[in-house]
C-alpha cells in the first residue's frame, strides 16, 4: 500500500490511562471528539504539506462534574503514526536482488 504524500498523520490524545488500568473511571472528557471515539479519547489525522512544515492541533477537555480526586494530576498521553504505515510491509529475506532490479519505493519514517 502505497503512502501518500504528503504525509499524513494519524493522532491519539489518551486520558486519565493509570486510572482506568486500576478500573476507576477518567476524570475527564474531550469535546469535539468523534462519534467512535471513547469519551477519555480524541483522534484525528493532520496532513504534513511539506518536510519540517509544522501542525499545531488543538484538543479541548472538560471535567467530569462528579470527580473528587482532584489533586492528582491528569496525565494525557500521545500516539502518532503515519497514516497506512502499518500496512507497507517489505520482504526482508535472504533473498538478493538481481542486477538491474528497482528497489521498492521507501516509506516516510518518523
């Protein structure tokens, strides 16, 4: 599957991961997010137009009415990756290639 370009990047804001891993609910909720997205959750896609052009990407959130541990610090984490990047998959065998032979085109790396 070929990448296109420019590159585009796909983004996931997580919220409030150590609470839930201990099963306690998130403290907070994304506005704006998508319809499929959980309410601790926002994601996007971002279009980089050329090398070292910068995105700047604003996620809002609000707390939850009902939350009583205020002291803690609500940790949101980060995830990025390039839009169908996980599906260009070449064969690295032990294969060599023949005299004349193209190589596969490369991929944007982050």
């Amino acid at each position: 599957v070929p990448i296109p370009l420019p590159p585009v990047l796909e983004y996931v804001f997580d919220a409030d991961t150590d609470r839930r891993r201990l099963g306690q609910a998130p403290r907070i909720s994304f506005l704006g997010r998508r319809p499929s997205d959980p309410e601790h959750q926002f994601s996007d896609t971002v279009e980089l137009p050329r090398q070292h052009a910068r995105a700047c990407v604003k996620a809002t959130f609000q707390l939850q009415d009902s939350i009583r541990d205020k002291l803690r610090p609500i940790a949101v984490t980060l995830a990025y990756g390039i839009q169908g990047a996980s599906a260009t998959r070449h064969n690295r065998g032990a294969t060599r290639q023949s005299r004349g032979a193209t190589l596969p085109p490369l991929s944007p790396v982050l």
